[in-house]
C-alpha cells in the first residue's frame, strides 16, 4: 500500500486510555503489518488482531497481545485490510511487539510506518529471526523542499506532484545500498 493510500486513512478515534493532553500531544505513526509463515499461524494471527481490535473498539484502550510480558507500547486504532493488519503507534513503530507476536507464532513479517511530523519513515522485515529496519533520517527529508512558484515538490532536481513518491524513491535507494554497499551512491 502506498503512503498516498495510507494518508488517505482518516477519522481515527484517539483512545480515552491516554489523558486529554497526551491524546492532543502525541503524533501517532501509521503501521500495515503483513505476517507470513505457515497458514495456520497466519489465521491464528489474524484471529489475534481481530480479537484485539474488538476489544479496543470495546474499551476505548489501546491494546496489546495478551502473552506480550513487559508494558511498553500498545496499538491503537486497528483494522484489518485483506491480509495486512493496518494500526497506529505512538510516535513510533513498536517493533519489539511486533517481534514477539511473529515469535510466538513461528512467523515472519514486514512493516511499512510512518509518521512524517517527527520524520518518520520506513520499513522493517523480519525473516528467521532477523529484524532489519530501513529508515530514513532527518537529513533525508532534508533533501527535497516545495516550490511555491511550479507548486511541485523537487528532488534532485525533478518536480513531483507528492512528497510521498519522493520518500518511497529515496526508501528504495537507502536499501538498495544497504543491500550494495560497495555500488554506486547518490
């Protein structure tokens, strides 16, 4: 799903679990989560989130698995888009939860989040055992600006209707030179 498509996910309702100051404070970062691995954990996982979501739209509270230990991070605001799970973080993803559901049911995953008021943008993968998150930095987003005059957004040196084509560009090459470190660098 392209970040135009996930900006176009609207009319969240902020959960009383947070205080009125933290509901208005917090940039909540959008998370779709697609989970592989064998079909029965797939339906076991779905069931999981639908429970949650449940409970969620029940409560009014974020939620979080119920065999997670620690206390840190909850998902707010789910919903279920065919085979990805679609949630909101505070501030920032929450791999670690994210993590220990792939764990618990023998899976992998890939996460695509962002939450560009804190410049947050990116995708995790986690494939037998291995976590690996492509971000981009401040410095990034510091790369391409807005012309008033041609009302366009510019990157090396090309006009863009959006910025969001430009983030997902400058994503695919930060993991093309991860995935090449020796190669050619922009």
């Amino acid at each position: 799903m392209s970040v135009t498509d996930k900006k176009k996910r609207n009319g969240r309702n902020t959960p009383h679990s947070l205080t009125a100051k933290q509901r208005n404070m917090e940039n909540w970062c959008s998370n779709f989560v697609q989970f592989t691995g064998d079909p029965e954990a797939l339906e076991e996982i779905g069931w999981l989130f639908r429970a949650m979501s449940a409970l969620e739209k029940e409560t009014g509270h974020g939620q979080r698995p119920p065999f997670i230990s620690d206390n840190e991070g909850y998902f707010y605001n789910m919903d279920i888009l065919s085979d990805k799970f679609y949630f909101e973080t505070v501030s920032t993803p929450n791999l670690d939860l994210l993590v220990q559901v792939a764990d618990r049911y023998q899976s992998d995953f890939r996460l695509d989040y962002h939450e560009l008021g804190h410049a947050v943008f990116g995708e995790a993968s986690y494939r037998q055992g291995t976590l690996t998150d492509v971000r981009l930095d401040v410095e990034d987003f510091r790369q391409f600006s807005y012309d008033l005059e041609k009302q366009a957004y510019m990157f090396e040196g090309l006009y863009y209707g959006s910025d969001a084509e430009i983030l997902e560009i400058m994503l695919a090459m930060k993991k093309e030179q991860l995935d090449n470190p020796f190669g050619h660098h922009r």
